[in-house]
C-alpha cells in the first residue's frame, strides 16, 4: 500500500511540475524575446550605431589635426679609399636622426563644413531608422502573435463544424437504414462531411505555420500562448477624426523626416556643389629638428604659417560644371519625394483610420450576424424535423453559423492589427502599446500548440 501510495503522489506532482512549466507566453514575454533575438531588429542597432559614427566622420574635417613623426637615416660612402675609412671608422656619425610635428587647423574652407552637415544628418537619418524599427518590432509581433490566435480560433471552429456534421452524417445514416430519407440525404452529408475535413487539414498547417512565424522573431519554440479575453474592448480610436491623426502624423511620422533630412542632405549637396569656386583659409603649426648629442646645439625649429588659397580659374574638363548641375537636379528629385511621401502619408492615415471604423461595425455586424445564423439554424432544423425543409437547406444553414462565427473572430483581430497600423504610421507606436494589449490577455488560461497536432 505504501510503494502505491508513493506512486500517486510522485505521479501527481510530475503533474504539477509539469504544468507549471508550460505556463503560457504572453505577448509582452515575446516582445522581450524579439528584442533580444531577432535578427532584424538587431541589425537595426547596428545601422544605428554605424550611422551614428557619420556624424564624428564629418565632424573631423574641422577640427586640428596633429602629425608627428620620427625619422633616422643611416648613410655610408662608397667609393675609393672611403670605402675602407667607412667599414673602420664607421660610428655614430653616419647616422641622422631627426623629429616633426605638424598642426592643421583649417581656419575656412566650405566643402568641410557641408561634409560635416552631410554626416550630421546621416546620423539624424539612422536615428529616424531606429524609431521605424522599434515600431516595426512591435508591429511584427503583434501580427504574429494574433495570427496564431487567429488560427487557433479557425481551428477550432472547423473542428466544431466538423463534430456537428459527423453527428448529422450518423442521424442521416440512421434514417436511411429505416427508410426516413433518401440516399441523396446521405450523399450530401457525405459531401459535407468530407468537405469539412478538407477544410480541418489547412486549418492545421495554418497554425503550424503561425507558430513558426513566432519562432522567426524569437529564435525559441513556443508550445503555449495566452488567449484573447472575450470582453477586448472594441472602440474608437483616440482621437477621434481622421483630421486630427493626419495632424498628429505630420508632426510625428518618422518616414516623413527620412524624407525631409533627405530634402536637407540634398541641399547641402547642392551648395557644396560652389565649394570648389570658394577661397580656403588654413593654419599650420610646424616644429621640428635633429636628435644631436650636445644639448646646448639649437637645432630645433619652429614655424606658424597661414595661407589663403584663392581659386582663379577652375576646368576640370567640364566635370565641376556637370556635377553641379547633377546635384540641383538630385535636389528637385528630392523635394518631389518628400512631396509624394507627405501625400502618401495623408492618404495613408485616412485610409487607415476609415479601416478602424470599418472594422469597429464589422465586429458589430457580425456579431448580429451569429444569433441570426443561430436562429436561422434552429428554424431550419425545425422545418426539416416536420417535412418542411431539406438536408441540404439544414447543411447550408450549419455552414452560415460557423462561417459566422470565424468571420466575427476575424474581425476582432483585424480591427487589432488595423489599429497598430495606424498608431505606426502617425509615428507613435510604442512598447507601451505592447503593455496595453497584453492586459487583455488570460494569463491563466491557455492554448496549447501539441493539443492541436
């Protein structure tokens, strides 16, 4: 009794070991995982940290530059009764050695200026990228993370379908062995039937494919996810207008100022285009000498030199001229981008913000359209009971009600994903929003990915 006794007990905590170690991911938990292994996100931190650097590059143009070196010659004679002289009495002497040192400051000279405006701006540039590319890292994952929910609802409402048909293929079977129906009934069910299961092994491989999306932004399985609470608050954005979010996007939309620091980059493009017609100022501090053995010998020099060099005539061939006019011409190939991404964007916020809408009555609608389908099942199955309404009329009506109920699961998660998209296109998508949804996840409860292999 004890050796049994003991043997429950273990087996009840393996049990509960193990339940606790399939707790279930929630959204936040991924979103850590994706910043720490996505290989997208982390090459955007490396664009970052390598844009950044663009800035010091052009910064250096302007400031000193110091040059020191040290040098030492060794020189020997050859020739005549030197050569003997030199291989005996060869000492120190035959040996020079000398240092310099040399600062540059350049006092005027504008193409250093616009290269330095160049790199200041490919850093403000990479940035912006590193903004879009925390916002696409939320993105990403919250669209991963609802096409698994996604899935698994489509799952398991074929899965209902699936059972209801099988049990109206046995009453069907049922019937026509004591001559109630046609065999035409049973066929139909048959079809029903066989079409559902169709339907059942897609719904399967989409759900694997949707975990291993998961997988991409991660880099780990995921057995266990937490589902969507019934009660997700289904509302209009705030704000309210599409006005108000066009507004809100030209202030903080990221694209848009890529697109602008493009404009500005291709403006100083333009004018460091003249910069080759401009007079330099330059400074130049020089100190050097001899290594001597004697101390006390001023061997040492120094000197302060200022020179302006003042361009009177510059032909390369006809080049200078031809890249100035390439770069105007890249400046306007500019502005008209920056104009066609301003507009973009507009149309872009409105087109989103009518999907919002959109989606907020679909939920709605659909959610009507399951009690009407379940009434509309309940009178059909009533009328075929009494001679009234075919098998058929039964088969279609069980259709409508499931394809009713995927389609509302659907909708709620589009009008998810409809509102991340538009908080990322006004420019201020955020991890907070990460937080916000995965409040609405039931942490307790979950889906479990080896319950539906």
């Amino acid at each position: 009794m004890s050796r049994k006794l003991l043997s429950v007990c273990l087996t009840l905590m393996a049990g509960q070991l193990s339940s606790l170690g399939a707790q279930a991911d929630t959204l936040q938990q991924i979103y850590d995982l994706a910043r720490a292994n996505d290989p997208t996100y982390r090459a955007a931190q490396a664009a970052l940290r390598s844009g950044e650097l663009s800035r010091t590059i052009g910064r250096a143009a302007l400031l000193p530059n110091l040059d020191v070196n040290v040098n030492a010659q060794y020189r020997e004679d050859i020739g005549g009764d030197s050569v003997a002289g030199a291989g005996a009495g060869s000492s120190d002497d035959d040996i020079t050695r000398s240092y310099s040192a040399t600062l540059n400051q350049t006092l005027f000279d504008m193409s250093d200026w616009y290269s330095y405006r160049s790199g200041d701006i490919q850093a403000t540039q990479a940035e912006y990228r590193w903004e879009l590319a925390q916002q696409d890292l939320v993105t990403r994952t919250v669209t991963g993370y609802l096409n698994v929910l996604e899935a698994v609802d489509a799952l398991e409402t074929t899965l209902a379908e699936k059972a209801a048909l099988e049990s109206q293929l046995n009453q069907t079977q049922q019937r026509f062995e004591v001559g109630l129906v046609a065999v035409t009934d049973v066929l139909e069910a048959q079809a029903s039937y066989d079409s559902i299961l169709a339907t059942e092994f897609q719904s399967r491989g989409d759900l694997g494919i949707a975990f291993e999306q998961l997988t991409i932004l991660t880099g780990q399985q995921h057995a266990n996810i937490a589902p969507l609470m019934e009660n997700y608050p289904i509302q209009q954005t705030s704000p309210a207008t599409a006005a108000d979010w066009v507004g809100l996007a030209l202030e903080n939309s990221q694209n848009l100022e890529v697109a602008r620091l493009s404009l500005e980059s291709a403006e100083v493009s333009a004018k460091s285009s003249w910069s080759s017609y401009l007079p330099t100022l330059n400074g130049r501090i020089t100190y050097g000498g001899d290594f001597d053995d004697d101390p006390m010998t001023p061997d040492d020099s120094g000197a302060v030199v200022v020179s302006l060099d003042v361009p009177v005539l510059v032909f390369t061939g006809g080049s200078t001229l031809a890249r100035r006019k390439q770069a105007y011409a890249q400046l306007d190939q500019a502005e008209e981008e920056f104009l066609y991404t301003q507009r973009t964007l507009e149309q872009s916020i409105r087109t989103l913000h009518l999907t919002v809408s959109s989606n907020i009555n679909l939920v709605r609608a659909r959610l009507q359209a399951i009690r009407s389908a379940e009434s509309a099942l309940e009178a059909t199955q009533a009328g075929y009971e009494v001679g009234t309404r075919s098998l058929v009329d039964v088969l279609v009506a069980q259709q409508n009600l499931y394809r009713a109920r995927r389609n509302y699961l659907s909708s709620r998660y589009a009008y998810i994903r409809s509102v991340f998209s538009l908080k990322a296109a006004a420019g201020n998508l955020t991890a907070a929003d990460i937080g916000s949804l995965n409040r609405w996840l039931d942490a307790s409860g979950q889906i479990s990915r080896s319950q539906y292999q």
